[in-house]
C-alpha cells in the first residue's frame, strides 16, 4: 500500500466518523423538535407567567382567570394539553437543558472541530464549505462536493467515507 493509500484511508475513516456525528446529531434535533421550539420561547413563557400575563407564546398558551375576591389562577396549554403551571415550568426548563445540550454538541463547529486532530487543512476546508451537503448522506443521498483545490487523498478519502457510510445502510 502506497503513503497516498494510507492517508486516503484515514481520511475515509475521518469523513465516516463526521458523517455519523452529523447524522447522529441531525437525528436529535428531529426526536428533541418539540424541546428545541419550547426553549425558543422559554424566556417569554418564564416572564408572563411571572407577571401574571396572558399571550400566545410559540406551543403555549398562558390564561389568566380572575377568582373571588381579586385572586388569580393561572391557566397553561403545552402543546395543546392543559398543564399546571408547574408542571409547564418543569417542561420549559428540561427543553432549555436539551436545547442547550443540543446546541454546543451538535454546532457547526463542534463537529468540524473533531477533524482538527487529523490536521488536514484541506479536509478541513472541504468540509467547512460543504457542511450542509454532508446532511444530505443522512438522508441516504450522495452529495455534489465542491473540492475546490483539495489533494487526491482528501478527494479520495471524503468520497470514500461518504460511500461507505451510504454502502453500510447507516441511517438518521
């Protein structure tokens, strides 16, 4: 096996193991939807239940009902379901830790982040320009990669770790 063989099989094994990560993470903000959309509005929720105001905030809903002698009661829905309130605060705060979680394991960077360890300048440019495409493969399609002026091995790497990932049946 030539030194050129060998680099574009780690490579390979590089671009299998982003793509798995991508996939992986792509497959987490579909199942954490829900908590993604909750954490957008989680602030405005936390804030009108507070002070005592009523609004339509993204997936919930927050109704103030006068009781006797000037009480309040506060009303939730969550998605459509009628919730306490603190069961809603509960869920608001859950979705703000999974959104969190989501969003520092799952950024852009992160992810390219674990090819620096290859130091690869190329295989790094290459996937920074096409980090969205390399969604694509999640979906079980091969992606139009713009190499730019990336060596033989990188090309031969990515496109081999892209193929083996699809090849495998791996899926999101």
């Amino acid at each position: 096996m030539h030194a050129q063989d060998v680099v574009t099989e780690i490579i390979a094994e590089a671009i299998l193991d982003f793509v798995k990560r991508v996939c992986e993470c792509e497959r987490l903000k579909e199942i954490h939807a829900k908590d993604l959309e909750l954490a957008k509005v989680a602030d405005e929720v936390t804030a009108a239940i507070s002070e005592g105001r009523e609004g339509v905030f993204g997936p919930v809903a927050v109704k103030i009902q006068k009781k006797f002698l000037g009480r309040r009661e506060i009303k939730a829905l969550l998605f459509g379901k009628e919730v306490d309130v603190d069961t809603l605060l509960s869920e608001v705060s859950k979705a703000k830790s999974r959104a969190a979680w989501i969003a520092n394991d799952c950024s852009d960077h992160a992810l390219i982040e674990s090819l620096y360890k290859y130091e690869d300048r190329y295989l790094i440019e290459v996937v920074q320009r096409n980090f969205e495409k390399f969604k694509y493969v999640c979906l079980g399609r091969n992606p139009e990669i713009d190499f730019g002026d990336a060596p033989p091995h990188v090309v031969g790497g990515v496109k081999k770790g892209i193929s083996s990932y699809l090849s495998h049946g791996v899926s999101s």
